[in-house]
C-alpha cells in the first residue's frame, strides 16, 4: 500500500487572525472566526403583567377541565411537554411561554392527555382549547395582531381593470 496524503485543512474563518471591526485589532485569546460586523439586537419591551395573568389563567382553566386538579398529576403524565415547576411559573405569571410552548401545553390538555374523573366532555373541553388559543392570538405579548396590521397595511392596491 501506497502512502496516502493527509486530508486537507478545512478552516471555516479566515487563515489571519480575525480583526474586531469596532477595534481595528486582533483579538486577545486566540485567532478564530470572528463575524466581520457587529449585530445589533433589539431590547425586547417587558411583558405586561396583565398578559402573564391572562395566559396562566387560561392554561390554569384547561389544566383543571381535563380533570388535573392539582400541576403535580399533570407533570407526571408521560409526554407532559412542562415540568412542574415550569407549569407553576406560567399559571402564577412568573414566567410566559413562548407560542410554541403555550400551543404545545394546551394540545397535551385537549388531545394527549388522558381525562380524569371530573374532566369535561371532550367537545366541551376541545371549544374550550379553541377559545384559550384564539384568546392568545389576540395578546399584545405574541404580536400576532400586529403581524397581521402590518400584513393589511402591506397589501398591494386594487387595480382597475382596463
């Protein structure tokens, strides 16, 4: 067998120490990819304790209409998608799920979750899933309506036909 020749290098940033673009001067601690430009990021604007109020409740509500009276027997259900420490935080308004974690809470209550004694009926429980989400929607903190205002004021004018 023939002697083979190391694979190449691959470098995924520049060969030369990288260049802070604010400083003009090589970094401290090593030389490695660097991004040529700042990236500005935006302050987010704090969350109303309003919306936290309305969004634990509404989780709070579907949580004890599928029959879990208590965070605790609702956490240890196989596939809860919150632990129960975090469930408690969004009842009480401590912390506010994302869209995607509230839609995650409110389809293990309607759909996966098995329904205890004392849950409503699954139609009941299932308008009841509809009203929480459609609720959300309409929240400052998710900017849904905002996006679509914006989506509204963006559409192109009626054209007349010639």
């Amino acid at each position: 067998m023939g002697d083979t020749a190391p694979p190449p290098k691959v470098s995924f940033g520049p060969e030369r120490p990288a260049v802070d673009p604010r400083t003009e001067t090589a970094p401290k601690h090593g030389a490695g990819f660097r991004y040529r430009a700042p990236v500005a990021r935006t302050k987010q604007p704090p969350k109303s304790a309003e919306d936290r109020r309305v969004v634990g409740g509404l989780l709070r509500e579907l949580r004890k209409a599928a029959g879990y009276r208590s965070v605790d027997a609702a956490a240890v259900v196989a596939g809860a998608p919150s632990s129960r420490q975090t469930i408690y935080a969004y009842e009480r308004g401590g912390l506010t799920p994302s869209l995607a974690q509230f839609l995650d809470l409110v389809e293990f209550y309607v759909l996966r979750a098995p329904h205890l004694d004392g849950a409503k009926a699954q139609d009941d429980l299932r308008a009841q899933g509809v009203a929480a989400v459609t609720r959300v929607l309409t929240l400052p903190l998710y900017h849904v309506a905002a996006a679509q205002d914006l989506v509204a004021r963006m559409q192109p004018g009626v054209r007349r036909k010639r």
